[in-house]
C-alpha cells in the first residue's frame, strides 16, 4: 500500500510526504486558517520540515557521491530520513556523509546572517529570515550530538575507527548514543514530550546498528559454502503435490528446491503444498521467482538477503546449477559457534 506521495526529485533524488505528514501540515494550516495559532508558527514550522530536506539532501548528495544508491527522502512528522543502501563501512566516507547535514545548515545559517547584516533585505522578511537562520543553527547542533546513530555519533564512530576496529568504535558509540537517549528520554519527561519518542529511536538504532555490525563481524571471512548444505533434496517440477507431501514428512524440512537436470526452477514450501489438489503438478504452486545467493557470497550478503526478504532459506548456485541450501537456522548456528569461539 502505497503510504506517500512524491512531490518534486532534487538531483534526481525524489521528495515523498508520508500521509502522516501530510495530515500534520494541512492541520497546522488549517488551525492557522481559523487563527487558533499564529499564521507565522506554521510558517516556522514549514520552514523546519524545508531546513531538514535541506539536510538529508546534502547527505544524500554526498552518499551518492561514494556509490550509494539513494532510493528516496521520505518526510515524517518526526523529521526527514534519507532512504539509501547501507553507508560504506569506509570511516572516512561515513565521515564525510555524516558531516554534510550539519554542515550544510551551519553554512546556509552563516550565509544568510552575512547578506542579513547588509540589511538588503526589508524590515518585513527580516524576521522571516531570521528565524530561518535559527532553524538551521539549531538543527545543526542538534543533530551534532555525539548519540550514534545520529549524525554527531556517526562522526564519532568515524573519527574512532582510525584508531581502532570498526566493531569496538561502534560498540563505543552505540553505548554512548544509549547512555544520550536516556538522559534525552529524561529531559523529555520534564520539557518536551517529543525528544522522549526521539530518544527511543535513538536507543533501538544504536543497539539494531551495533548489533549488525557485531554479527557481520563474527561472519567475517566465512563464505556460504561453509554454512551451507550441500546436495540438498530436491523435488521435479512434474511431480505432485501428494509425492511433494510424502517427501515433506520423510525429510522434515519446511521448503525444498525444484530443479531439473540440476537447473532451479523454482522453491516449493509447506505452506504452498498443504492448501493445493493433491494431483496439482509441484510447478502450478511453487514460487518460480527465487532469490539466491552464489556459493561464493559471502554468509553476510545471505544473512541480509534472509533478513530482506523475511525468507527462511536460499538455494545456492554455482555456474547457475543449484549445489546447496542455506536457512537462517544453518547461520544462526554459525553465529553461535562463533560467539563461543571468539569470546
Ligand atoms: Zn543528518
């Protein structure tokens, strides 16, 4: 279901309002209209949601840069978020990336206060300007605090990891941006409700990032042919769904490969077999667009697939002939072998 609309691309980068947003302005506008607040608040407030596609686009901009692919800015009544592929795990570059929000603000601030002080412009927009520059400065700073994953604490993990492993400067700034989020959380019950939802987004992002990144860690150098199974059972595309059933509760496993002369053509499951006509030939119910992974992928790269696409297993190709399997119960037991290992 289709939850936003695109406004206008910038660079090529589109611009979508979430409904949720969208409601957000009309309402401000619309009290505005019957004057329970000020027309000029829901100028300020326009000019925030402005200053911060300003921001992301300037990421954005930089991401692209580096060779990430940026799919969208999405704006949300909490703020704006750049929707792109992960952010190269090159310091340096997340450096760069993390810098140029902020950055971007602090520059158009002092721009604008330079050409303000020249007083060209008229009394009447000078406070429109302002507040404008207000806006930037703040959003700026505000985003400067080290709390990974937020900008600032980016910036800290990249500065950190000259010196040290990427996994312990990410453990060192997720620990701080949860120990931010919590004092955040507490000054939220005493002034602003708001930064206490802001808090817990930080809290969860620092912990699903650091966790990431430690599993990617304990994966390092392990290919999917370590963790696969080879020759897995296979089913004919010809076959019935009443022979598929009777290898289901030989074997136990919950989907299986159907391939011909080795080639995949397809992954069948349980769930698709236990609904059909017995005499249904296996490749009317199986799903024929399949996600795989090579044997030479790295585990990772299938961890990522499995979590992407919520699947619970993939068929490894080789020269495009299928030689394995790979569920995430196979890697979950990799992982813990080598959590145990490790530490
Ligand atoms: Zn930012």
């Amino acid at each position: 279901m289709k939850t936003s609309i695109k406004i206008f691309k910038i660079f090529g980068i589109p611009i979508e309002l979430d409904f949720s947003f969208l409601i957000l302005i009309i309402s401000i506008y619309f009290l505005a209209f019957l004057k329970l607040i000020s027309l000029e608040l829901a100028v300020l407030i326009t000019l925030i949601f402005v200053t911060v596609v300003i921001h992301e686009l300037a990421h954005s901009y930089v991401a692209r840069h580096f060779g990430v692919k940026i799919e969208k800015i999405l704006l949300l009544p909490i703020g704006g978020i750049a929707k792109m592929e992960e952010i190269p795990r090159v310091p340096r570059q997340e450096l760069l990336i993390s810098i140029a929000g902020p950055l971007t603000n602090l520059i158009i601030a002092f721009t604008l206060y330079g050409i303000a002080s020249t007083r060209i412009f008229p009394q009447a927009i000078i406070e429109f300007v302002a507040n404008f520059i207000l806006v930037n400065v703040v959003l700026a700073f505000f985003n400067l605090i080290p709390a990974f994953p937020m900008d600032g604490g980016r910036i800290l993990r990249a500065l950190l990891a000259e010196k040290m492993s990427y996994l312990r400067s990410t453990e060192v700034a997720a620990n701080l941006g949860k120990f931010l989020a919590i004092l955040m959380a507490m000054a939220g019950i005493f002034f602003n409700l708001f930064l206490i939802l802001i808090a817990l987004f930080i809290y969860i992002g620092a912990e699903q990032e650091y966790r990431l990144v430690f599993i990617s860690s304990l994966l390092e150098g392990v290919k999917v042919s370590d963790v696969m199974t080879p020759e897995p059972i296979t089913l004919k595309p010809s076959s019935t769904v009443e022979e598929a059933l009777k290898t289901v509760f030989k074997y136990k496993h919950m989907g299986y490969p159907v391939t011909e002369n080795g080639e995949l053509k397809g992954i069948v499951t349980f769930h698709d077999l236990s609904s059909a006509e017995k005499d249904t030939p296996i490749e009317e119910v199986m799903t024929k667009d399949v996600i795989t992974v090579n044997i030479n992928d790295d585990a990772m790269t299938a961890l990522e697939k499995l979590t992407k696409h919520d699947l619970g297993r993939l068929p490894v190709l080789k020269d495009n002939k299928l030689v394995g399997i790979i569920s995430k119960t196979d890697l979950i037991r990799t992982l813990d072998i080598m959590r145990r290992t490790k530490t």
